[in-house]
DNA sequence: GTCGGATGTAAGCGACTGCTTACATGGGGG
DNA sequence: CCCCCATGTAAGCAGTCGCTTACATCCGAC
C-alpha cells in the first residue's frame, strides 16, 4: 500500500516539510519530528539524508533563493520581489525571507546563506541607481522590502496585511523611486 | 556580605536582565537559567515574581514600550525612533522592537503587546499626513523602520549597519515625506 | 527575644529536544 | 532464486527546557 521505497523522493518530501514549517514557525519553533510527520518518513531519516537539522535548514534556505534570484533580472527585481511579497494569501513557505525573518539563528551556515542573500539583492538592487551611495539606497529599499514583510506576515498589522497588493505596490516604488532615480536626467 | 533581601530590587534585576537578553537572542534561545543567572538571583525567584517566562516577555515588551511611547509627540515620534534605531553602538536592549523582531512568539499575551506596539506607532505616523490612505501609508513608513532595524541587527547587512546615522535619517526622511507629506499645500 | 511571614535556595520532575543505534524489510542484480 | 545493500523503522540516549517543591534563612512586629 505504501508507496514504493524512492531515495530522492523521500528527500524531496523532507526538504518541502521543513520549508514549510521553517518559514511558517522559524527554525527553533520547527522540530525534527514535525518535519518528518509532515513529510510522512521516519525521523531519522532527515538525518541519514540531511545530516543535521542546521544543514536541513542551509538547504532551505539555499534552495529557495537560488529559485527565487535565477529569473528576475535586475530591473524587475525590485518589483518581482515586491509582489511575492504581498500576494493575496501569501504562502510563506515560498519565499525565503520567511524562514530568515522568523530565525534568528546566528551559528552555523544558515548565518552566511542568509547574508548572502542580502547581498544578492542589494547588488541587484544597487544597480538601480548611479548615485555614488548605491549600495545604501540599495540597502534601504531591501529593508522597505523586508519591513513590509514584517508587518505583513509576523506581526499581521492592519491595514498594511490586508491591503491591495497594487496600492502599496504603486506606494512603495513612487517613494523608492527617490532614492533609486538617476541622477542626471536621461 | 550580600545584598540585603530587597524583593523589588529582585525583580528589577531579573526584569533588566530579560530585557537585554530577549532583545540580544529573542524569546526562543533565552532561558529562565539565563536571565537568573544574568541577574544573579535564583531562578525559582523567576517564576515567584513573574509567575511564567510568557508573562515575563509581556512585561519586558509593555514597560519597553511605555518608556519609548511617553515622551514621544506624534511630530517627532519617527525622528525619535529612526534615531534610536540609528545609534552607533545599538543597544538592543533598549529597543523594544529588538525583542519583538527576534521572537516569533505566537501564543500567549505576548501577541497583543506586540499588535498593540505597532498601533500606537502607526497612529501617530498617521497624524502627519491628511491623505485618506493615512493608516496605510503610516503602515508603510512604520515597516520601513522595522526593515531598517532588522538589516542592521539581525542581518547585520553592510553598508547600511555600518552607515552613518544622518545620512541614513536624510534619505528616509526625504523619501518618506512623499509618503507622508500633506495634499494641499500649507 | 521570638515568632511568623517574606525572601532566597537546592534539588529534581516530567516533558521535549536533536540525534544515534540496532534492527526490519524490500527490491534489483548476480 | 537469493542475496545484499539501500531504504525504512522503533526505541532510546543524553542533554536541556520551564516549572515546582521542600526546605533554609533573614528581618520586622510584638
């Protein structure tokens, strides 16, 4: 009756468990046995297949934001990344910076993964402009990014999370555009 | 050799060691050992005085948030909090928000403190605009300091960490303004 | 002085955590 | 066919968690 014995799929349920879980709870609030009842294995399995909860966690993360960075360049970026954000039912399972936001978790690799993050966004972003500051105003839009997912998802602040995805949209990117705008006229 | 027995000054101990530590590594990774420790009383002392590690982070969050909100008219409220943000050398414990961006604590009453923060914050962002979206676009700026809190501390995301205080308050406060500013002309 | 409640302490309970180990089982290659 | 290793499972270990309990000790009221 059970489905027939498959390594790779096995791995594959317990990747999108934990990425589930860790971008709704956050890493500490995730169990090991949370994540395999989820995936439907046996425990143990996450670490014969995974090795520890902080490497499971790395592969989240890693996996995510490679899918995520591969298909927006540049100039749509912003706006890509923007309206994950704020899709109707945001399914925070979808979007890495769910899993960060709710982990604060300094050791291990997931602390560079997370950084790394950051830096390909702010790149991206900081190409944006040609002030000579680019990389502030780069980083002040992720902040923006990353506040609104805040607000949105971990403290679920009214009218912010229930508000039309077009009229922040149209809000955030008129007041970034300040700071992102080219300096000299083109 | 010891201190006299003094229970408010107990208390006070174990309320200021929580504070800082909920605010350095969040409510998840902070134990009842710790803060004792940290404190240096007992930490049965812990549980006579607070009762719960829960109603322990809701005072925390509650006299934060008082302290911060009793000396902040409306106009200055985002210069105050931008700046507090802004510091040099952050002292995460003084900043209510820090505790909050670091624990995704669900349950408890500790959810209604935190929704309750964000309200008063986004009101008085509010008053500064006459624009019908008022509440939003407070939302809007309220996240973007909260983004800004979260890339500095928990991200620790350079340049903007490393940044100097005016100029990142110049660029906010300037692009906010399209947010913030009033319909008419005064 | 002494008595009693307020204050502080040591020890441990039961639950849960990440992780390991010893063992069952199934399916493809010889 | 059968054997063997990849795959899956059950049980449990050692440590930590929040919290409780039983017991010392101090200090002010009388």
């Amino acid at each position: 009756m059970s489905r027939p014995r498959d390594a790779a799929a096995t791995k594959a349920a317990l990747l999108d468990a934990a990425t589930k879980l860790f971008g709704e709870r956050g890493f500490d609030r995730t169990t090991v046995r949370d994540i395999a009842n989820l995936a439907g294995v046996n425990q143990a399995l996450l670490f014969r297949y995974f090795g520890s909860k902080d490497t499971l966690f790395a592969t989240v993360l890693a996996t995510q934001s490679r899918e995520l960075l591969e298909d927006s360049p540049a100039e749509h970026l912003l706006r890509n990344v923007l309206l994950r954000m704020l899709e109707e039912k945001p399914r925070r399972e979808d979007h890495p910076l769910y899993a960060v936001l709710r982990s604060s978790h300094h050791d291990s690799s997931a602390e560079l993964v997370r950084r790394q993050l950051g830096e390909e966004y702010a790149r991206a972003l900081a190409s944006l402009t040609d002030s000579d500051d680019a990389q502030l105003r780069a980083d002040l839009v992720l902040a923006w990014i990353v506040g609104i997912g805040v607000l949105r998802t971990v403290f679920g602040k009214q009218p912010l999370a229930g508000a039309d995805s077009a009229d922040v949209a149209a809000l955030v990117t008129k007041a970034a555009s300040v700071l992102l705008e080219h300096t000299e006229a083109g």
